[in-house]
C-alpha cells in the first residue's frame, strides 16, 4: 500500500473519529430537552422510540457540519422545549458549543454555552452595541436570541425584549438568558385589556400617568374608574401609574436602540465571536401600540 493511500486513510479515520466525537458532545449538550422529547413519547405512545424520527420529525441531526436543532412537545398543558446548537472550532480542534434554548411552559429562554459565555462573546459586549448612549443599571429589560447557522459561522444575535413583567439582572443591560431574572408583575396584560383598550391616544395614557384622570373624556371615565379600587383589577391610582411607568420605561429603552441585530463571525484562533455587521432598527410605534402589541409575561402549568 503506497503513502498517498496510508495517508488518506490516515485523514478520513482522523476526520471520522472528530465526526463521532463532535455528534456525542451535542447531544450530549441536547440532553435535558431530548431526554424530556422521549419520555413524553414513549408516555404518550406507550413504546420506546426506535430512531430520531420516531419521536422528533422536526429535529435536524447535522453533526457532520456542527449544528443540532430538537423540539418536541409532551403531555400536561402541551409543554415543550427547543434547543438550536452549533459547534465552533478552535485551532486546537476542540469545538465551543452555543446552544439557543427554550421552554415555553417554566417561561424559561437564553444562550448557553459549555464554556464561559462572557470568554466568548466579544470584548466589552453590552447594550451599548446597540445604543451607544444607553443608561444601564442592575435590571436589564433585553435578552439576547441567537440563530444558530447550519453552513458556516456567522451568527446573527437579536437583541429581543423580555416579556412585559419579566427582567433580567446584571450590569451591561443585556441577560444571556433567564438564569438570572425575576418575574416583577403577573398578568400585567390587565393593563391593554381593561385599561388600555379604552384610550385613544399617547395624550390620554400621560394624563393617566399625571393622575389627571379626571381631565378624560366622560365616557372614558365611565369605564377605566371601575378597574379601580379593593378587589378590582388595580388596588389603587398609584398601582395602576406605577406599572405604566414600567411599561413606559421599557418602551423608552427600545425606541432608543441604534440597532436591534448584529451579526457575530468567529474567531478560531482566539476563540471568541468578533462584531462582524450591526444592522436592524426598532419599529417605530406610538406608546399606545407598545403597550397592545408587546408580549406579556403569564403564567404556564
């Protein structure tokens, strides 16, 4: 056997073994959501599973390229979970593993990855790339989603809100995830759908915010006043201009982005995402909108 046909033997055993080792790490890294996919297949089905399309026809296994995508739903309330994992190499062959996930029914969402994800993101990353002028203190109203690529490694990163009552907490006014966050106010919809939807315009919510509710039109009156009170759907005033001024902080926040999506390349040799392209701009939209079109955090079973 001639040196040429060692060698390439050599090459495709090398690369085959790294295939194997890569397609373990990611679902090794899939585990918690696949694990939770299969058993409410085999709960609802009453079987075991034979292969990935038995329980999961809409997952993608494309270890050969580094990329993974699992969802799939289980019994009780129709739960479900959804992981989209890429693997990043490093000119030492090792592989950076970036997994969007979410969990719609424990309100749960966000990046991760099996290193540190501050060691990867870019240097000094914060809300300021998307609004160079941005005020940040310990509550974060954005998270960051990211669409993970099949074919190479460019990745665009969304810089999404929190649902209506949740923030995150940290210093740079983005969260990662929903790792560190705390839920502020239930249910806070009541606003849009006993309050808001009665108004007309910006003028008419700031005059609410300005306790100046008797300044309303009559027949606006007639219905807002009811909502407040004991055993209404606001206690007081002061409860009510309290979560309209969260909203309206929020809603300060987003009309205030330069950007809303950047584009990440990767670096192998450092190991680490570089800002390769910022584009994107937040809809403009009137506070009235803000408040009927946002999505508002609920609870799930």
């Amino acid at each position: 056997m001639n040196k040429t046909i060692l060698t390439s033997i050599f090459i495709l055993t090398l690369s085959l073994a790294f295939s194997q080792n890569l397609k373990q790490q990611l679902w090794n890294f899939a585990n918690p959501c696949n694990k939770a996919i299969i058993d409410g297949y085999e709960e609802s089905f009453d079987k075991k599973h034979k292969n990935l399309k038995d329980y999961c026809k809409t997952c993608i296994d494309d270890s050969r390229n580094g990329y993974l995508f699992i969802e799939g739903e289980w019994p009780t309330c129709g739960c479900s979970c959804l992981n989209e994992i890429g693997a990043y190499r490093k000119t030492n062959g090792n592989y950076t593993l970036l997994k969007y996930e979410s969990w719609p029914c424990s309100n749960s969402f966000g990046i991760y990855t099996n290193e540190n994800l501050i060691d990867i993101l870019p240097k000094h990353f914060s809300l300021k790339e998307f609004n160079s002028t941005a005020q940040m203190d310990t509550l974060n109203y954005f998270h960051l989603k990211m669409k993970i690529p099949r074919i190479g490694t460019d990745t665009k990163v969304k810089l999404k809100l929190f649902p209506l009552g949740q923030v995150g907490i940290g210093k740079i006014g983005i969260s990662y995830n929903t790792k560190n966050s705390k839920k502020i106010y239930w249910s806070l919809s009541s606003i849009e759908w006993k309050i808001i939807k009665h108004l007309k315009n910006d003028y008419q919510i700031q005059l609410i915010m300005d306790k100046k509710i008797n300044d309303l039109p009559q027949n606006i009156k007639n219905k807002i006043l009811p909502q407040i009170g004991i055993d209404k759907a606001f206690k007081s005033e002061k409860e009510l201009i309290t979560k309209l001024s969260y909203i309206k902080r929020v809603y300060n926040a987003y009309m205030s982005l330069q950007y809303t999506e950047i584009i990440f390349s990767w670096n192998r040799i450092l190991g680490r995402f570089e800002i390769k392209d910022k584009t994107g701009k937040p809809k403009q939209m009137s506070f009235l909108k803000f408040i009927k079109e946002s999505q508002y955090l609920s609870p799930a079973c």
